[in-house]
C-alpha cells in the first residue's frame, strides 16, 4: 500500500517537469531551430556581404595597419579602365563557352547512351560519375603528371613519344614553339573531363521522365527518329538541361581550384581567369582587399546577370 | 480500311502468361470491343497488332496478309492512347497535323490543313486549334488524340481505353461521337474497354478476355444473353447477374439454401448440381407471384429501382421501375421469367 503510493508520488513527481517541458510554445521552439542558424549565416554569409561591399569602396588592404579610408567608386573605375581585368574577362568567357558548350554537348549525348539499358549499364554510368565525385585540387594534380611532356600519359595516348616534339599542354608550347590559348584549352580539357557527368546526371533524370507513350505514338505516327529527337526528347529535357548549363556557368565564372592546380594561372597570364585573378590581387603579395572586394562584386553582378538571362529562357521552355 | 485477324497469338512477360492462344477476327469496317477486367490482356492485344509488341508465337494478319515483320509505321494504324499521349510542346493544330507531316507521307502543307480543319470541326475543338496541349482540359486532349487518329485514313483504328480518364458526363458525349464518327466513315476499329457499359453500347460485336483467355466472342445480344460461362455472365449488365447454385429433387428443381422450387425446364436434361443465373429484370414483384422474400434493401437510380430480396439464406436482386413505394423489412411475393434462366455447369461453362 505504502509502496503504491510512493510510486505513484514519484510517477506524479516526473510528470511535473515533462508537462513544463511541453508548455514550451511553438514559437518558442520555431525560435530554437532557426536562431543556431541565423546567427551562423549572418556571421558567415551577411557580415561578409555587407563588409565586403563597404570594403570595396575603400582603399583597405587586410596586412595593412591602417583603417579604411573611403575613395568612393574608385576601385570600380580603376577596374574596369583596366584593359588587363577585360583581357581577363574576356580569357573567362572564352573558358567558359567552351567548356560549357562541350560539356552540354558531351553529357547530353552520353545520358542518351546510357540511357539505353545494356549489360553493366548500371556499372558504366556509376564509372562515368567518378571524376565528378574527385577534389578539384586532385584531379589538377594528377592532371598535371598525365600532361608531362616527358613521362605523362596525355602525349604517350596521342603518340608523341619524344619529348621535344611533343605538345607541352600546361606551357602552352608544341614543340618549343608557343601556341596561343593551348594552356587554357588543357584546363578547359580537364574542366570537361570533370564536369560533363554531371550535366549527363541531370539530363539522364529529364530522359527518364519522358514517358514512354511520347514515342510509341511518334512511332505509330510514322515520326522520324530524327524528328522524335528534336521534337519530342530536346524540349521535355529541356528545363533541365537548362539547370544543369546555369550551374555549370557560374561554376564556370568561379572556376579557380583547378586553374590553380594545373597552372596557377600561367604560363604567363594565358590561364589567368578572373577569379584567379581575384585570389592573387587579395591575398599574393598584393593584399589589395579594397579592389578585390570591388572586383568580386563585378564578378557577382556578371554572374547575377547571366543567370538572370538563363532563368528567364528556363521559365520560357517550361511555359510551353 | 482493313480487316484485322489474330491466330494463335501467344505473349508473356517475365512472370505472367499475358495471352494464350487468342484467336478472333475485326471484320473491315467493324466496331469490335475488346472487354475484360484489368490484366485480362487487352491492352498487350492491342499493342501487338500495332507492332508495339511483339508476340511469342501466331500471326496478325491485315486483309489475309501476314504483317508480322512490319514495323509499326509500316503496318498504318492509328492509336488513341490511355494517357493522351499528346507532344507538350506543340499546338493544338501541329498535334493534329503531326501524322501528315511525317517523311513517310509528305502530304502539301493546304490539304493538310483542310484535313486539320474538317476533323477539328467533327471533334468540336476549332477554337483551340492555336492553343497549347498542356493548357487542355482530359475531355479536349482526349478529342485531340482522337483526332490525331482519325485525320489520316489508317488501316484500323486501335482505342486503348480512351474515355475511361473522362469524367462520367463526358464519356457518355464522347462515347456517342465516336459511335456516330465510326458508323459515318466505316472505320474498322478495336476498342478496349473494362467498362461493360460501353462494350455493349458501342460495339458491333465483342470480345470477351480474361486473364489472356479469349472467352466469348460475340454481338451485345449473344453477350448478354447467351453469355458462355459465369465469368461474362457477372461482367456484363447492371445490376450483376444473380448467380445462385440449383439443384434436382424428385422431378422438381429448386435453388438452394431457398424457398424457391421452378418446374423442371423442359426438354433438356441438367446435371444435378448447377449454377442458375437470373437477370435482376426477369425477377419481378407480382402480388400473385408464385415465390415469397422478404426485402432488404432497395436503391432507388430513378428511372429503376434495385430491389435486394431475401428468399431463406439466398439474396437476389431484383429490378422494378420508377421508384417503388417498397420498404425493407417489407415481405413480398415475385416471379422469375423462367425462359429467360441461365444454367451453367459447377466450372462455369454454360449448359446449352
């Protein structure tokens, strides 16, 4: 009897703090989830926003001992007077319709290969995916062995066995003489190699959402495969393929990791894309934190604009 | 247009035998019905006459002409989809247009559109001849995949299932065009359809499949009256056929787990144990009827009224007109048109 009652105070003694526990209000816990996060994007993401953009109007360098003075929109100017940055500009856009332009091409037709099912289909599309799952500084530094004029597998597949007649991709030179842009196009080579699997990946899930029907009432309707392609497989791949070229363009603009492991931007200033640019003028030897926060704000209106021009054709081929 | 014969056709997926030995022929300008419950076969039939499939073993045969190795383009038949089945991003007026355009057929740019504009008209949707599919309602995509079909003169036209994703109104509208449509031009067409409604109310003749058996093959009459075993018997007409095992007792016969005993048929002989069939409207209330119930239930559809009667263990349905003044619980006498009895045998095949 004593014991019952005992459990029953103890049992009435733990329902005290559970019921208090669950007066917490929804606003309460709607509170608790979203603040953690709130306050690491403002400290993360909001505060250097912000700050960069006053940064940018200043002639602030981070190893300087000596606070920001405001020069208004003279980093702009200085920037975009520069012919040097529209050469770079110009090396970026070149460097990205290229690569984007490829690796539309390429990925759509592989997704429309392994779209087909055949033996080990499963194991090709999963040994396609490999480079896209690779750090971008590992695949510049095997990239950078396997174009090596003397020992790298790039010129032994080609069939230039003597190194001083060989093209040397990374220097931009074939056999001694220099060639222009040849730098880039091996970074943009690479670029390729990495990321047209995942332009496959997105149109391979738009090719298997078309739904069976579309064909075989092309094929009773006497369509061409030709005409079912154009007419029937391009505009329902299309939004995504639409996605998959916004990503790989911005990529494309911000495209640094790589050029940096292959060449870091030389030889010469051959490989120099803007954002590798970006990176020297902040921190190597420069520090010129002032003009590459304006720098990076060109840089993000360029970028904004495109995908604006993108998002805008996207909504287009939905609507029809 | 064309007659269409199947002989022998055989098909099976990996783990199913989908059909079996089917046999039937569409005569050229016939409304042939193909009716069976889901996964009878009719759709993996259809599909094989167009050459969407292939079959394991028989021959299709267009006009007495083996078109077995003819590719789908090359046999010319017209499909109308389930599932529409229209090209999203094209116009109403491309979608029609669409089976004149093809390389195969190269027909001048102005006939096409005179066809485009005389089927547009039959099918009612002129004025969404600039419109987008995607901004179709069912009932209008479904009257441009039909008229996709029909702007060309193919062989046979193949239905799968067009109207069973319309609402109830508008396949009653569009169940009357089509039948109107395929009496006016003579297109020979196979339909598909589970819904008996349709089957009857269409067709010239039709074909009965279950689980890839062709089970009947028919006009609505023979169907509904004469059906060859209980299986068509319960798929057609609503409400469902009675279907109540009799037996033989000293000269009289008599239904069981019921008060009812019918005078022996005459000049035939039955086995002793048999399934007896009865239509709901040849069970009739009759104040002087010779069998007694108790009613219980009635579902009032207005121009007839389903009447549940319960004679001893054994319910039947009954059908009597407008609606009755009948209350359940209510005891009550009726007849059978004993003619009019169905006698099938304990497999279900009926006793001629």
């Amino acid at each position: 009897m004593t014991a019952i009652s005992q459990a029953q105070k103890e049992s009435t003694g733990q329902v005290q703090p559970r019921r208090q526990r669950r007066e917490l209000s929804d606003r309460a816990i709607l509170n608790l989830f979203i603040w953690p996060t709130l306050i690491l994007l403002i400290a993360w993401n909001l505060f250097p926003l912000i700050y960069s953009l006053f940064l940018s109007f200043t002639d602030y360098s981070a190893i300087a001992n000596k606070a920001p003075t405001w020069v208004g929109f003279q980093n702009y100017a200085d920037i975009l007077s520069d012919p040097q940055m529209w050469k770079y500009f110009a090396t970026t856009g070149r460097y990205a319709l290229v690569t984007v332009g490829m690796q539309t091409i390429l990925g759509f037709s592989l997704a429309v290969l392994v779209q087909e099912k055949f033996k080990g289909s499963g194991l090709v599309t999963t040994l396609i995916l490999v480079p896209m799952m690779l750090s971008p500084v590992v695949v510049g530094m095997f990239w950078k062995l396997m174009y090596n004029p003397s020992f790298g597998y790039f010129n032994f597949l080609l069939g230039f066995r003597n190194p001083s007649t060989a093209p040397e991709m990374l220097a931009g030179r074939f056999a001694g003489q220099p060639v222009p842009n040849l730098a880039l196009w091996a970074v943009a080579l690479v670029d390729i190699w990495m990321w047209t699997p995942f332009v496959m990946l997105l149109v391979l899930s738009g090719l298997k959402a078309i739904p069976d029907y579309l064909y075989e009432a092309a094929v009773i309707d006497r369509a061409s495969s030709w005409f079912q392609f154009w007419r029937i497989t391009v505009p329902q791949v299309m939004p995504l393929l639409m996605i998959a070229i916004l990503f790989r363009t911005i990529e494309a603009f911000k495209s640094f990791d790589l050029v940096m492991g292959l060449t870091g931007g030389g030889p010469g200033d051959q490989t120099e894309l803007i954002a590798v640019n970006l990176y020297r003028q902040a921190f190597l030897g420069q520090w010129r934190t002032g003009r590459a926060s304006a720098l990076a704000y060109i840089i993000l209106i360029v970028i904004i604009a495109i995908s604006n021009l993108y998002i805008r054709y996207l909504n287009q081929a939905k609507e029809d | 247009m064309s007659s269409v014969e199947l002989k022998n056709i055989s098909k099976s997926f990996r783990y199913v035998q989908a059909l079996e030995d089917v046999s039937f022929m569409v005569r050229d300008r016939e409304f042939f019905v193909l009716l069976g419950p889901t996964g009878a076969g009719k759709t993996t039939t259809l599909r094989i006459i167009a050459a969407l499939l292939k079959q394991d073993s028989g021959t299709v045969l267009f006009d007495d002409e083996v078109v077995d190795a003819m590719t789908p383009a090359d046999r010319d038949v017209a499909f109308v989809f389930q599932q529409y089945s229209l090209y999203p991003t094209m116009s109403v007026y491309d979608n029609l247009a669409f089976p004149l355009r093809s390389p195969l057929r190269k027909t001048p740019e102005d006939e096409i559109k005179a066809k485009v504009t005389h089927v547009a008209e039959i099918l009612r949707i002129s004025h969404l001849l600039d419109r987008k599919t995607a901004r179709l309602s069912g009932g209008e995509m479904q009257r441009v995949s039909i008229g996709r079909a029909i702007v060309r003169e193919p062989r046979i036209f193949l239905m799968d299932e067009p109207l069973s994703n319309l609402d109830a109104k508008l396949r009653e509208s569009l169940r009357v065009e089509l039948q109107h449509m395929q009496k006016t031009q003579g297109n020979t067409t196979l339909f598909v359809t589970h819904d008996q409604i349709e089957a009857l109310t269409m067709a010239d003749r039709i074909g009965v499949l279950n689980e890839g058996h062709l089970v009947q093959v028919g006009t609505p009459e023979d169907i509904y009256d004469r059906p060859a075993t209980t299986f068509v018997a319960q798929l057609v007409g609503t409400p469902r056929i009675n279907l109540v095992p009799g037996g033989r007792d000293n000269g009289t016969f008599f239904i069981k787990d019921s008060l009812m005993h019918l005078p022996a048929p005459e000049g035939r002989s039955l086995p002793d144990n048999v399934l007896v069939g009865i239509r709901p409207e040849d069970i009739f209330i009759d104040p002087a009827g010779q069998f007694s119930g108790t009613i219980l239930l009635t579902e009032p559809l207005g121009v007839e009224t389903i009447v549940h009667i319960k004679s001893g263990e054994q319910m039947l349905l009954s059908l009597a007109p407008g609606i009755t003044q009948l209350r359940r619980g209510v005891d009550v006498t009726f007849n059978i048109l004993l003619d009019r009895l169905h006698y099938f045998d304990q497999t279900g095949k009926r006793l001629a």
